[in-house]
C-alpha cells in the first residue's frame, strides 16, 4: 500500500534527520524538495522557505553545530495518500551550556513518487527563544519599559550566538 510506504519514507526521514545522517536523510526527498519552517527568520535565519535537498543538509550540519544530542519522540503520524503528519517532541542539549531544551513540532509532508516534496513545519518559537536565552520573556517589557531595550540585545545577542 502507497500509504504504507509514505509513513515509512517520513519515518526513515525523521530517523536519518536527527541522527545526523545526511546522505539517508537526503536520499528520503525529491529533487524539487521546497521546505517551509513557519519561524521568525530574523531569529532563525537557517529557516523559512528553503528550496532544494541542499537544505536537509544545511539544516542538519546548523543543529549539530548548536546541539550535542538530538532526540525525537513521534507523538502523532497520519497518513492520507500523498500527505503525511507528524507531531514530534524534541529534546536538545546545548552545545553552549549543556543546557536541556525540548519543544514540540508540528510537521507537514507532501510525497510525489515516493519521496518527500514538500515539507511545511511549525513550533512555539517564543518558547523556544525563552528556553535558548533561560529566561521567561513573557511581560518582561510591559513590567519595565526601560526593559525593552536590554530585551532587544538579549534578541541580538541570541542571534550571534545561535546562528
């Protein structure tokens, strides 16, 4: 069944994708592979609309780079036809500060001859964020607004050390 062969496709993804496998995760999609990850570019300029299996590549190479363990927990995969998805819980250490950060994941994937087309992914980047500089932003300006300065340089200095 085509459906069958769709999960596993995105599994052996998944699989080849966080254990740092670039030729099998690379090996899972199209030639025409087109990538959207729904995330403040300016935060995260490895994402967005990418274009392309080099992605896969940059993608794996920019978490490993940040991250000295990456593990994945699959909570929800669906499968209809041609479309796949999967709601995955992540956990990944900082290669910084040795630092523990998980989130959840919303993905989406679009397969055309049994390879991964597209592939469209969602996460809280504000929480994210949050987790990556240790520090709850949540009314931080709105207590102090002399604090939205020194939260626009926590952005900055998030920025030169994550990207």
């Amino acid at each position: 069944m085509v459906e069958d062969l769709h999960r596993q496709r995105v599994l052996n993804f998944l699989d080849a994708f966080y254990a740092g496998d670039i030729d099998a995760a690379v090996a899972c999609c199209d030639d025409e592979f087109d990538t959207i990850t729904y995330a403040p570019i300016e935060l995260f300029p490895h994402l967005g609309h990418k274009h392309g299996r080099s992605w896969v590549a940059e993608a794996i190479r920019t978490q490993q780079d940040r991250y000295s363990s990456r593990k994945y927990e699959i909570k929800l995969l669906s499968v209809d036809g041609a479309k796949v998805a999967t709601i995955q819980r992540l956990r990944l250490r900082k290669r910084s500060d040795d630092r523990v950060v998980r989130l959840e994941v919303a993905e989406f994937f679009t397969l055309r001859g049994g390879r991964i087309l597209e592939h469209r992914g969602f996460f809280d980047s504000f929480d994210l964020v949050q987790q990556l500089l240790g520090q709850d932003l949540t009314g931080f300006a709105e207590s102090d607004p002399s604090q939205s300065q020194k939260c626009g340089l926590r952005f900055d200095k998030l920025i030169l050390l994550e990207a």
